[in-house]
C-alpha cells in the first residue's frame, strides 16, 4: 500500500489549525472527495457532514462546505451528532458521501475528518488514497459553474432521527423503567442524544459531561476518565454507569459498584446474549490484536471463535463484513453491532448490554466479570523522530521476549496510527513475566529514541 500523506487509521487527525488539520487542508479534502463520489449523471450530489462539539468545528466545517459545494455538491448540516449517527444518516438520507469531524476521545485541541462513503462505511484504503492524490493535484479543474455551486442546509431535527433509530434498537415491549442509570457523554457528540434515548425509553438518567464548551470534551470525563462515572454510580446508587467519548463511537461501563468494565467483558455478555438466542452470526467474534486472551478461551470454551485483526475499528469491520459477523470490537469500547449499525455505536452498544441486564434480573457485578483476564500490560513510547522498530537491539529485545513467553503468551509491538508512540503489549499467565518482557523492550525503545 502507498504511503499515506493526510489519512491514518481512522482518517484525517491532528492539532487543530496545524498541518493537516487545517482549513486549507479541509478545503481540499472537500474538493477532492466531492469529485471522487460525484457520478457523471445530471442529478443533484450530496454529503452530510455532522461534528462534536470542540470549538475547531466552527472551522473546519465552513472550510469543507467551500470544498464540497465548489464542486457543486448539495450540503446537509447535522450539527453535534455521534459519528455513527453521521454513518446512519448517510446512508438514510441517499447522501453520496458522509463527514464526520471529530477527534474522538483526544483533547479538544485536535480535531480529525472521518468519510463515509453511501453505504454507511468508512471509507477503503483505496479510496483514501484516492483522495490524497486530487487533494494534491488539479483541484481547479471540473469547478462547477456559477449556477451549479451546491446549496447549503440545515437539519435540525438529526438528533431526533438518531434517538428513535437508537431506540429501535432496544428490545421490543422492555423497558428500563425501575433503572438508574449515570451516562457520562464526554462533553461530546452524545450530549443531548444518549441522555434522551435512556430517558424516553424509561430509565431515570443521571447526566454527566453534557454541558461542551467547545474546550471540555474528553476532559475528566468519558471513557478515557470513567472515575467521574463510577464516582457517581457510588454517589447515586445507580444500577450501572455509561461512559462514552466524543464521538459517541465508544464506551465503558462501570457496575453498581463502580468498577470498571472494558470492551473485551461488554463484547462476551453481548456474545453470550447473541448466542443464546440464536443471533450471533459468523461463528463467533472479531476483535483485534489488542484484545485479552481471556476472551479468546472464553469464546473457545463456548465452542465460539475469536478473529483477530489488526488495530482499528475499520480493520474490524472489513473482517466481520468478509466472514458474515454480527459482533466485533476493541478492548477500549468500540463495539460494532453490524446487523444495527454500520460502524461502532457506544449507545446502541449501551442498550443491548442493558437489554441483558434487565432480563436478567441480576445486578451488573454479577455480569461484569464473565472470563478472567489473562495479566496484560501496555506501555506507549513516545519517540520524536525515526523509526525505532527498526533499531536492532529493540528487534532484539523483541525475539528474546518472544522466546521467553515461548507460547503462554502474546507480545504485540507496533506503531500508533494517530500519535508519535510506539505501543508496547504483552499478555501471559505469569504476570511477573509479562512486566519484565514489556519494561525491557520499552528500554530499548527508548534508548533507539533518544
């Protein structure tokens, strides 16, 4: 694959107003992708484009409007909405492309372009890459003409749409009346949406992280920081507490009692649930590299298979889409429902795991913790330049930590997509072990660094 100039593993991110995330960057990706998915017949193009609630929206967004509409593309503005919202949308609304500006659960001063294309997915490596190169060549050719600009409108009521589509999801004839539930929305994309769906479906809601001011999104609150959510759950006596981030596209959730519990335990009572009542498709679950092998013996001992994929929820949905999947995800929250959603959806995430517990009749501790996690450790390594993967004593530390696990464990070394940080992974039945291998290569990754 060719390198990429803009896009990483999940679009275009960085600080906002430095490159790439600037307007002029954002003016070209308009232009770009508006030549790309316009067809060559005489109808009306259109793209919808939604965003969270950092202050660089009210950049980023006018400047691919310009883009989009110079090429004659008609503009629906959704405002704040989740990202998976955008990719519903996108599809429901015949759009020929989708926008989502967010840097998900990174500090408000980034900010990140993801595209949907008119089904509703993220967009390929092939197609990004198509991007790059008109974004970088010839963008003042094929302009539209004074009279073919797009037009510009407003869609007041997305978050409505998204609320009942996140409803419908819910079981039919149960409720969460009798429940108390603390949702935490990041000061995000979800700050009015999530609130509403759990109250309208009849939970009583304690709201948190719903007052953005275009600098608090992600910060002490979320699912990066869900101390504010267990914090509450203990304070309230609330039955659960959800955590989402920015974007909506990911969540945590806490029990009765306040511990935590991750993506990898959220994805075993969703598959437990699914596989129980016949709807698990595929055979099992994807997950990426990232995810305990806790779960994995789980999913064995439940005659279930887990595939693994590489880092990205992307990653994760090309494979469920390959091998005819319903339920993957990542061990920090993304959970993709695909028969509900086409890209990861921490609300409707949320509602099926709530849909377990009310059925159940247990409290959330008694579900929390279905498999025991196998001791893993990360550690991220920032580095400032070069590629210290490279180095040969880091390859070397590498092989011997290999040989040292020898089969009890996994090592997953590999570059962020999205920050300059070498992510350091180990898992294995012997915890002592397992801190050794990661504290020895991360020496050397620093030593290669420095």
């Amino acid at each position: 694959m060719s390198k990429r100039a803009y896009f990483g593993t999940d679009g275009i991110r960085g600080q906002a107003n430095r490159h790439p995330m600037t307007a002029e960057v954002a003016l070209r990706v308009g232009m770009a992708a508006g030549k790309l998915f316009m067809s060559k017949d005489d109808r009306r193009h259109l793209v919808v484009i939604g965003k969270d609630t950092r202050l660089s929206g009210y950049m980023i967004e006018p400047a691919l409007v310009a883009g989009f509409t110079s090429v004659g593309m008609d503009v629906r503005l959704f405002g704040p909405l989740p990202t998976p919202g955008v990719a519903m949308m996108t599809r429901s609304l015949r759009a020929d492309l989708g926008v989502m500006i967010s840097a998900s659960h990174n500090h408000f001063a980034d900010n990140g372009i993801k595209l949907f294309g008119p089904d509703g997915y993220k967009l390929s490596d092939e197609q990004e890459l198509e991007i790059e190169a008109r974004m970088d060549q010839g963008l003042q050719e094929n302009l539209a003409p004074p009279d073919k600009l797009g037009r510009v409108q407003r869609i007041d009521d997305s978050q409505a749409r998204y609320v009942e589509i996140a409803k419908a999801t819910f079981p039919r004839g149960l409720s969460l009346a009798g429940m108390r539930i603390v949702i935490d929305c990041a000061n995000g994309a979800a700050y009015k949406v999530a609130p509403e769906a759990l109250y309208e479906l009849g939970a009583e809601v304690i709201r948190v992280g719903v007052e953005p001011n275009g600098f608090n999104i992600n910060e002490e609150c979320g699912s990066t920081h869900p101390l504010a959510m267990s914090k509450l759950v203990k304070e309230y006596r609330a039955d659960i507490g959800i955590a989402l981030d920015g974007d909506a596209d990911r969540l945590v959730i806490c029990d009765e009692k306040g511990q935590i519990v991750d993506g990898d335990q959220i994805m075993a009572i969703i598959a437990d649930s699914f596989a129980k009542t016949d709807r698990l498709k595929g055979g099992g679950v994807v997950a990426t590299v990232m995810s305990n092998l806790g779960l994995e013996r789980y999913l064995a001992d439940r005659q279930l298979r887990l595939e693994r994929t590489a880092v990205g929820d992307r990653y994760v949905m090309a494979r469920m889409r390959e091998g005819g999947f319903n339920l993957g995800g990542e061990q920090s929250g993304h959970l993709i429902l695909s028969d509900l959603s086409t890209t990861g959806d921490g609300l409707i995430a949320a509602l099926q795991v709530l849909a377990v517990l009310k059925v159940s009749d247990k409290p959330m501790s008694a579900l929390a913790r279905q498999f025991e996690p196998v001791p893993q450790l990360l550690e991220n390594v920032r580095f400032s330049s070069g590629k210290p993967l490279e180095n040969a004593q880091v390859k070397q530390a590498i092989a011997e930590a290999e040989a040292r696990l020898n089969g009890s464990g996994r090592l997953v070394i590999r570059p962020s997509g999205t920050e300059p940080l070498i992510r350091i992974m180990a898992e294995g039945d012997d915890a002592k072990l397992v801190s050794q291998v990661v504290k020895e290569i991360a020496g050397a990754v620093k030593t290669a660094a420095a």
